[in-house]
C-alpha cells in the first residue's frame, strides 16, 4: 500500500495548484531514492507550499539536501494551454464584448465558461 507524505521545502520550483491551473509534478530525489509528487498546494493560510509525494516509508529528514525534477513535458502542456486560454480570451472579449465567468486548466485540455446571452456556434466555429 502506498502511503502519501507531505514535505516543505526551502526553495522550490514545483508550481502550487491554484485559481484554475493545476500543479506541478515530478521527482524529489534524496540520495538514490526518488519520490513521486503528486500534488503540490498551498496550506489554507496561502504561506507554505505543501508537497505531497507517493512513498511507502518515509526516509525525508530536516535538513536533507534534496533535488526536484518537475515533469516539464506537463509544465509546458499547462503553460500552453494558458495561454491560448488567454487569447481565446482577448479575442472575446474584443470581437464580442464577452468576459470569461468560470473555466479550468489541466494539463491534457482547458475550458473556458463565457457570458454569452445565447449559444453561437458561429462564435464558436469562428474561434
Ligand atoms: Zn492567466
């Protein structure tokens, strides 16, 4: 059974999911063991970044020296899919007067919810 630890780094290069946009994965490694991170958030009072790792022991002490290795292939994905959610966007809001009321970026696809009056697939197609 794989059990989840929860580690606080110093620094860190692992983005928090937040206001729409998922979080970073990847490795932390210590020594020759290497730490699956699953999640990475921020704590309720938005001060510390929180990662969670897929590990059956926990060897993680204060003070270890440790590297991260973020999936970038998923980073890139995201920072993709932001973007063309962000013109997409621009395009609304100027051509059609539309703001963006909802949505959510993943790493495989985004969306976006608009205040359109009515369903266009003109709009749509157009986009
Ligand atoms: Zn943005």
């Amino acid at each position: 059974m794989l059990v989840m630890r929860k580690i606080i780094l110093i620094k860190i290069a692992f983005n928090p999911r937040s206001k729409g946009l998922p979080n970073d994965a990847g490795y932390i490694i210590k020594s020759n063991r290497k730490y699956r991170v699953i999640d990475v958030y921020l704590n309720d009072r938005k001060e510390t970044i929180i990662h969670v790792l897929e590990t059956k022991n926990h060897e993680l002490t204060i003070d270890d020296y440790i590297k991260g290795i973020i999936n970038w292939n998923r980073r890139y994905k995201i920072m993709q899919s932001h973007t063309a959610t962000h013109i997409l966007a621009s395009i609304m809001c100027n051509e059609y007067g539309t703001l963006i009321i909802g949505g959510h970026i993943f790493s495989e696809y985004s969306y976006d919810d608009y205040s359109l009056d009515a369903y266009d697939s003109e709009i749509l197609e157009k986009l």
